[in-house]
C-alpha cells in the first residue's frame, strides 16, 4: 500500500485528483470507479476545475458507482446518483450514457445486482476505483459480516450507517434501509485502488483498517492484499497510526 500523508483536506483532494488524472491522461479510453459521501466532494471540485481549465476532458470515460440506495430513482435528492450529477457529471462534458449507478428504482435486486455486475464486466473491469472509509471500516455499502461478499448485492445498512446518513435525510426514518452495492469482489478486481479519508473521526478505523488483521469485520481491510492501492491521508485521520507521521 503506498500511503500519502498530506496537511489538510484541500491537498488532500489535489492527490487524489492527480492519482485519477494519471490514468485518464495515460490511455484514450477508460474506466472509473466512484464513490459518494463528504470526503471526495474536494476532489471532484478538483477534477471539474481541471475540466474547465481543458487540462483533462471526460470524452473517453466510462464510470461506475459504487452504490445506489434501493427504493428511490436518480431524481430523488439523496439518490446517490443525484449526488454524482450535482458534484461531478452535471459540472462536466460527460457522455451520460457512459455513466453508470446501481438502478435503486428496480424492486428486482438480484435483477438490478447481477445487470450492474454485468455491465462492469462488459466495459472490461475498472481501472482505478476511488473509495471511502466508513467509521465502522465499510467500503461501499458492505458492512461487517462474518465474510467478504463477491459481487454487487443487495444489503441491509447498519443502524451506525443508517444514523451516519441521516444527516442528509429531513428525518431519520426517510433513511432508506437497503442498498444496492458493490461486493469486496468487485472491487478488489479493479486495477488501481485510491482510498481517501480525512478527520479526527476516522484516525481510529484507518488504524485499524490498514494497520490490524484483514477481516470481514473491517471490511477495507481487505485492502491490504491488493497489489496496488493508495491511501491518502490527512494528518488528523492518520494520527493515531504510529508509522505513518
Ligand atoms: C459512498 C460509499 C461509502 C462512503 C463512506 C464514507 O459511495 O460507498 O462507503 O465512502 O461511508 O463516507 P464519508 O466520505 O461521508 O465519510
């Protein structure tokens, strides 16, 4: 694993869009895999500012969601696909059928599932899959179980994440309760791996995660056996791993 410590979330953000920029610079076409939450908001900033400044374009881009709420459509504002088109697709010259979200509206989960798996299968796997850390060591939405699920799946949402997400909701009974998601599988198929996670309130699961023993009960942990992954780091989220600063 190749660890970048940086001062704050704004550099932070810089790596991350530099690592993703790498990969769409070296190859005409190619494909992303994305993540939702707070911590890559800054990065997206950067990848539309680099955008519009014509330093990199989108015209050979093929992206790939890591998850998508079940029971609500990509009109909905905390659709996970709302999100994506409000941060990064709706600011940028993207074609939209190129982009890709788990179809939450489809009550058929092993419908839905195995059409996403699919789809990543046909584009020919993804070449750099960008994460989020969960503080209770999730990576998409797959949670801590008992072992690490292969391919996209339906999955009930831990009271924690529930209670994490309800931030976005009016209400917390608005939260939906399943999600569509990536599997541990799917994910460790992709190429390249970047990792981003920043705050005081994830030094202890980045511990943890990248520094205790692979488990399903810290499901990014798993990370640990891909050959190509970088976590990127701020101070406070890397604070109490002792080898990193
Ligand atoms: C989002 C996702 C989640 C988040 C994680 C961290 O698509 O898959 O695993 O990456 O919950 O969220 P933030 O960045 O809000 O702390």
């Amino acid at each position: 694993m190749n660890f970048h410590i940086e001062p704050d979330y704004d550099a932070l953000s810089r790596r991350g869009a530099d690592l993703i920029e790498g990969v769409m610079k070296a190859t005409d076409t190619y494909t992303l895999g994305l993540a939702t939450g707070s911590t890559p908001i800054g990065l997206y900033k950067c990848l539309v500012d680099d955008a519009q400044r014509k330093i990199i374009d989108f015209a050979g881009a093929t992206t790939f969601n890591l998850d998508e709420y079940r029971g609500i459509g990509g009109t909905h504002p905390q659709s996970y696909r709302y999100f994506m088109d409000e941060h990064l697709f709706g600011n940028i010259d993207i074609d939209k059928s190129a982009t890709h979200v788990p179809d939450g509206a489809d009550p058929d989960a092993a419908h839905a599932c195995d059409c996403y798996e699919r789809a990543i299968q046909e584009a020919g796997g993804i070449d750099i899959q960008l994460l989020g850390l969960g503080h209770n060591g999730h990576i998409g939405f797959n949670e801590p179980a008992d072992e690490f699920p292969k391919h996209t799946h339906c999955v009930d949402l831990t009271q924690s994440t529930i209670e994490a997400n309800s931030r976005l909701f009016d209400h917390i009974d608005q939260v939906p309760r399943q999600a569509y998601t990536m599997g541990i599988g799917t994910i460790m198929a992709a190429r390249r791996i970047v990792i981003v996670a920043n705050g005081s309130d994830k030094a202890e699961i980045v511990k943890r995660a990248f520094f205790g023993p692979v488990t399903p009960a810290v499901p990014a942990s798993i990370l640990q056996f891909h050959p190509c992954v970088d976590v990127i780091l701020d101070l406070e989220s890397a604070a109490l791993s002792k080898n990193l600063i």
